[in-house]
C-alpha cells in the first residue's frame, strides 16, 4: 500500500491553478547578447574566443546550436523573444516608427511625437511574457535593450529603461554594473515573490569598448584591431554573465531558476572597419539570423545538445509550459522542453524589413524578404516588385539598399546548399526548382504578405 502511495503522489501532476499558488514556482532568467556571431563562442567552436561561463552554461543545458531569430534586426527580434510572436504578428517590423511629413527629431527616434508614442504603445496589443506572468505573481525586471518607451510598456513590473532608441539608462548594465539586478532579486526575495529576468545588455554590440586587458590579449591573436575589440566585447559579455550566474548559485537560487540564453541577431565583424560585414545583421542572410538557444533548469531539464531546429519563438512558449501556464492563442513556436515536438518541427521561418518602418499597421508593407530553412537548405524570397517604386520608398535604408537593389534586379528566389556553401556564396535555386517549390509552399503556408499594389 505504501508503495501505491508513493507512485500515486509520483505520477500526479497539480493543476495549473495550484502550480500558481506554489511558493516554490521558479523564476525565470533571460540572458539576451546583442550584436554576436552564432559561432562566436568557444562551446561553439571558435578558435580565439573564450566564453567560459557561457561553456558552462551550455554544459548544463539542453543546448540548440542551430537556432535562429526570425528577424536580423535588433528591435523586432526582441519583440519578437518577449511575445513569441513573429514581426507580422506583432507589427513591430523596424528599428525606428516611420518618417511623418515635415517630421523633425522633437518627437524622438527621427520621427514625429505621435508617431513615436504609437511606435511605443505597439506592445500594448500583444501579450507579452512579462504581463503573462503576472497573472501568476512573478514580478519582473527589465535591463539593457528596449525599445518600446518605458519599461512598464512591456508588463514589467520594474525596470531601467525609461522611453529612448535602444533603452537609456537600461544601457548601463553589464557595462557598468549588476548591482540593479542582485537589487531587484533581494526585493523580489523579501516580497517572497517569483522572478523574471530580463537581462539583454548592449553587449558586445557596438561602440565595441572593451576593458585593455581583454584588447590587449586578443590583439596578439589577429592583425585587426576591429577584429581584437569585437573578440574582447564577446569575452567581457561573458565574464558578465558568469557574474549573473554565480550569484544565482551564491543566492542558492540556481537550483530554482530557468535559464534561457539567446542572442537577438548574428554578426559578422568587418576587418577593416568599426562596423559588420556583408550578408550580416539587416540582411536576409543566415548570419544575421543564427543564434545558440540554452534552456537551463537543473533536475528538470537534462543537460544533452540537440541536432534540432530552434527559434527565439520558441522561448515564450517554452517557459509557459514549464511554469505549467496556458499559452495565448497565435504562438506558432513550439516547448523545446517537448521531444515529440522537437523532433517533429522540420522548419523554421524569419521575415526581414526595413529599417525605418514605411506605416505601423501593415506588415506587408514592410517586408523586403522571407525565408525559410530545413537546415540544410535555405530559401530566400525577396519582394517582387517594381524596383523604381520601391527604392524610392526606403531612402534612409543604406544598408539594406544594396542587397535590396540586388534582389529586385535578380527578382527571383536565393536557394543556399548550407551544408557545402554556409557563407551562401552560390544562389542554386535554378538547379533545384522542386527544392524551391516544396520549401516556398511550406513558407507561404506559414505567411504570404498580401499583394503589393503600386
């Protein structure tokens, strides 16, 4: 009888409601890099770079080396982690709201003051991890990049950034401190409340400023100097996120805490110049999207590394069922934590923009590419339309503009061989019309933007 009780008390599984009211429910950590090449750490093979505590981080995960951002821009792709939404489901397809007529800067991001207090309030009609998990009673902590106005925008409970490009004094962390979030920890301990992290620091991303020591030792690695400071930015991110992760272990909170690392758009760092080489971040290339996805909780989730697909969508879903929480209806991504839907997913989706969004309520309006991969195949399609009519549109967009001129001349789709060709050099889409065709049905199943009418 004894033993009928204790399988009977293994096997039974509370129901959500009592899962909410358990003090014991964990908290949650999001590590979010910024501006970083997928191969950019040593767990990832990098010859030179060396992320020690990111190696041991994915030691102790279920760690997905290929995953992928839908999006290589900085703000849709955060949209995108924070909701599990794709850019046109959530709307937010750019960087920065559109150009109003006559517009000054006075309203802030270039833009006019209501077009830019639209731009913030994009968030508001979406469900966003934060609000969903305040529903539960977690509080939450925003730091580093945002992009929505103040933090509160995005259902956090507290936070750092309070309404400029990129996320104003958010921007201090990992750069200059932690102390913010050991701060937000301790109180969210004293109101013996669940937490949530948000930590995605502008790190390594640019002005690439790192401390002498870690330039120093990566400029007798390389001839570049560009090269040596984005190497030192990638060690010095981490260096931050081993302090983030020994003081969940000092805390003895690790053993409770959800782990989630991702990064929110590749880069490829330019040997000649401060700035990202081609078929980089802004483009539609697999570089720009590429990104490791580690899903850490010890005694839950057994360390293993997976061959499979992943995407940044996939993290909002994930987390909710782990918390045993129910999902808001449109999530296309999938629990990672799910091994039959792991192994079921054959393809993951991404759509890219412009930079400066052309209006806030149509996405179709904005797109420039979509794409789809089964991992070894990538099918890129770019927006068929006149050439004329549509540079005339984007002005500002100067980096995408010559990748944008270059699809529309070609006008027809990239097919990349990622096995044999991973810096997609050679367009094979002529020699494999039935690749095309099969991989363009999956990605008009998953969206087609409505027809463009000039």
């Amino acid at each position: 009888m004894k033993i009928l009780i204790i399988l009977a008390a293994l096997l039974f599984t509370p129901p959500a409601g009592l899962q909410a009211a358990s003090p014991t429910r964990p908290n949650v950590v999001f590590i979010i890099s910024d501006d970083q090449g997928a191969g950019d750490y040593s767990f990832m093979g990098h010859p030179q770079i060396q992320t020690p505590h990111l190696d041991r981080l994915a030691a102790q995960s279920l760690t997905f080396p290929r995953g992928f951002v839908p999006t290589s821009v900085c703000c849709p792709s955060l949209a995108s982690i924070v909701t599990g939404l794709y850019p046109h489901q959530h709307k937010v397809t750019a960087n920065d709201p559109p150009l109003a007529s006559g517009a000054n800067s006075k309203g802030g991001r270039g833009s006019s003051a209501e077009l830019t207090a639209q731009w913030n309030a994009m968030l508001d009609n979406v469900p966003t991890l934060p609000r969903l998990l305040a529903g539960a009673g977690y509080l939450s902590f925003q730091t580093g990049k945002w992009w929505h106005g103040d933090f509160s925008r995005g259902g956090f409970t507290h936070g750092m950034s309070q309404g400029t490009r990129h996320g104003d004094a958010g921007l201090t962390i990992g750069r200059e401190s932690m102390k913010p979030i050991y701060d937000f920890i301790a109180d969210s301990r004293r109101q013996e409340k669940p937490f949530f992290v948000w930590y995605a620091p502008m790190m390594p991303h640019t002005p690439h400023t790192p401390p002498d020591r870690l330039f120093q030792k990566y400029s007798a690695k390389t001839d570049s100097p560009h090269v040596a400071r984005y190497w030192a930015m990638c060690e010095w991110f981490d260096e931050t996120c081993g302090e983030l992760l020994d003081y969940l272990e000092r805390e003895k909170l690790a053993e409770n805490t959800i782990v989630i690392y991702v990064t929110d758009n590749g880069w490829l760092q330019s040997p000649s110049a401060a700035k990202f080489a081609p078929k980089n971040k802004t483009t539609p290339f697999d570089a720009g999207h590429r990104t490791p996805i580690l899903v850490r909780w010890p005694g839950h989730i057994a360390p293993a590394k997976s061959t499979s697909l992943a995407s940044s969508v996939d993290i909002v879903p994930t987390v909710l069922a782990a918390l045993q929480l129910p999902a808001p209806e449109g999530l296309k991504g999938i629990n990672l934590l799910d091994p039959h839907a792991v192994e079921a997913r054959k393809h993951v989706f991404g759509e890219d923009f412009t930079i400066r969004s052309q209006t806030l309520d149509d996405p179709a309006s904005n797109v420039l590419w979509r794409w789809v991969t089964d991992g070894r195949w990538r099918l890129i399609l770019p927006r068929t339309f006149e050439a004329e009519a549509a540079l005339k549109t984007i002005p500002s967009d100067k980096y995408l503009l010559p990748y944008l001129k270059q699809s529309l001349e070609v006008a027809q789709p990239m097919l990349f061989a990622l096995d044999v060709d991973p810096s997609e050099q050679n367009n094979v889409a002529g020699k494999h019309p039935e690749i095309v065709s099969g991989l363009r049905s999956k990605l008009d199943a998953h969206w087609t933007p409505r027809t463009i009418k000039q």
